[in-house]
C-alpha cells in the first residue's frame, strides 16, 4: 500500500482496500471529507467502528524560485534532520515528478554550519530544472510531496517502508473483516480508513459523529522501544514481534479495555500493555468524545523510527493484531454495556 496519500488530498490508498474487500463487506460509504466507511452486518448490534488512518505525513510545495528550484512546508511532524539528501516524489495532476532535497557537500560547509540546527524552511527540491517557468509547467502550489521510499523486508519477518504509520493499521482492520468471511456475530462493523489524522484527526472526528458508534477500536501505531537510545523508563516496553499493544489509560474505555484484554488471554493472542495518562495523540481522542461519547480502545502496532522513510514493523505483530481485533468483533454479544464502573477494569 505505497500508494500516496498525505493528510488532506485524495487517498487512493483506500481505491486499494476497496478493490481488496470485494466480496467481504455489504457496502461502502465514502463522505466529503475523504473517509471510506466498509460496512459489514448493518443491521447487527452494536455497531463497532474500527478506525485506522490512511494518511501520512509528507511536504507541500510552497514557492518556486527564479532558477526553478522548489521550495516547501511540511504536512504533519517531520523532522528537519532526516531532510537532507532525500529522494522525493512531487504528486502533481499529470503524475509524479521525481526530485532531490539539495544539501551541501561536508567538503563546502564551515565548521559552525556543520553544527546548526536547521529548519523545513532551509531546504529546496531540485528536479533537474533551471527555470521557474519550466518547473511551473511540472509542478503548482500546493502539490503534495513524499518521500522516495519502497518497501523492503530485513532479516527475519521485519519489513520496513515509509508511511507504515498508519498504513499497517489500515492493512490489519482490512484483514480482520477477511477474518470474519462465513461467521456469525451480532455487531454491525464499520471500517473507516480515516483522513488527516497527522494534521488533526479531523477525519475520525467527521466520521464518527457520521457512523454514530456504540464503540470503537482505534487502530494506529506507537513507538517501540527495543533499540539503542529510546528510553523504557520513560516511555515503557514495546518491542516489534511481541504482539499488538493494548492501551489503559484516561481515555480509554475500561469496559473496552477489559473485553480486549479476555480476548486476547483466551485465544492465547500475544499482547503488550501500553499505559497513558492523558490524550493518546491518536484517532482515539476524537472518536471518543463524538457526539455523546463512545465506548472507545486503542490498539497499536509497535514501530521503529516513526514519521521516517525507514519506520519498520513485525510482520507477526500485524497478523495477531489483525486475530485480535476480528476475536474481539466475534466476541461481542449484543446488549454488551460498556458504561464504566467501579468494576469496569482490570489492575
């Protein structure tokens, strides 16, 4: 799923995931702020959104100088460290235009510029142009800008891509209603690929005031901490290859957190716990607070070096994640009450 889709422009991702669950839902429902809802038992109860989204982070082109050189803003949270000498692909209407992020040789650098810390702002695109007009007719303003970054499996069954936040969730809710081909279950399920969650979670916002959810698993991915310099003090232990992360916390829904957590003892699914204070940065803050509220949980794909073209996932943790989230659908009886109590959670 390379296909581009930067937070707020067309997501095609989600033309794929259509064509790929022909056969396998009842219906789809697009809306105008680009979300793609698959609708699986609409008449079952209750009605369970599963949320992924489908967007990335990217650049935007901004200006383009007298010598056809292309300045840029960033889409979402990117690093300006990772910027320098990057192969790029501009999106423009008559297709992509590749490019590369000039950066200075070390040989013609000054010893204070080696060590500056730098903005988005500071760097170009070349795309082999040496006029403004000849570049005008290549690319406009506004036009959206990845990185040039494929797919590529390492040792063992860990792949590494850009965008994989959160294309994987998008991949895993896919496979999950594949799961569920010839079952009988009671809820009603909607899928929503999401839009413009790294600018917002505007997406998630719109849809599920849409979909109007009794409950709703937020698919997305969180920061592993098995490599050299992040900290498990401060951030916990997550590692690629043991199981999806299930998050408690403030926002999570204990009822939800509760049911996912016997899921996933009683299908001998392997799992991790995530624990967090406040809001979870994810599709979860906005679905929750829709309309009255719903009955929300976040689920998460451990990932290595996000919001970079070399972000790397555990192949296993998607398959389990994706045995998790249909078990869980399987799982559900109708009139399951998911207003919290006392005895709501689990320690």
């Amino acid at each position: 799923m390379n296909t581009p889709s930067p937070s707020g422009f067309e997501y095609p991702v989600l033309d794929l995931v259509e064509k790929e669950l022909e056969g396998y839902i009842d219906k789809v429902i697009p809306d105008v702020t680009g979300n793609r809802i698959f609708v699986v038992n609409p008449s079952g109860s209750p009605k369970v959104m599963l949320a992924g989204h489908s967007d990335e982070v990217g650049l935007m082109v901004t200006y383009v100088n007298e010598k056809g050189f292309i300045y840029f803003r960033s889409i979402g949270g990117v690093d300006p460290d990772i910027l320098p000498a990057r192969r790029v692909i501009i999106h423009t209407k008559d297709g992509p235009v590749r490019g590369v992020i000039g950066e200075l040789p070390i040989h013609l650098k000054k010893r204070d510029e080696q060590k500056k810390k730098r903005e988005v702002s500071d760097f170009f695109i070349d795309i082999g142009l040496t006029k403004k007009k000849e570049a005008e007719k290549k690319v406009a303003i506004g036009d959206p800008i990845t990185f040039d970054a494929q797919f590529v499996r390492l040792s063992n069954d860990i792949a590494v891509a850009r965008a994989f936040d959160d294309r994987v969730a998008v991949f895993v809710l896919a496979e999950a209603i594949k799961l569920l081909k010839g079952k009988r279950f009671d809820p009603a399920v909607y899928f929503v690929g999401t839009v413009q969650e790294e600018i917002g979670s505007f997406g998630a916002r719109t849809s599920a005031f849409g979909v109007d959810p009794d409950c709703a698993i937020a698919m997305d991915v969180n920061h592993a901490t098995d490599y050299p310099g992040i900290s498990k003090e401060k951030y916990g232990d997550i590692s690629l290859g043991k199981g999806p992360v299930i998050a408690k916390g403030a926002a999570i829904n204990p009822v939800m957190y509760k049911l996912l957590l016997s899921v996933a003892r009683e299908k001998k699914i392997p799992y991790q716990s995530e624990g967090i204070p406040s809001r979870t940065g994810t599709d979860a803050d906005s679905i929750r607070i829709a309309r009255s509220g719903v009955a929300t949980a976040l689920v998460s794909i451990p990932n290595r070096y996000m919001h970079t073209p070399v972000e790397a996932v555990s192949l296993s943790d998607l398959e389990n994640s994706s045995r998790l989230v249909a078990e869980f659908i399987l799982s559900l009886k109708r009139g399951t009450n998911f207003i919290p109590t006392k005895y709501g959670a689990e320690g």
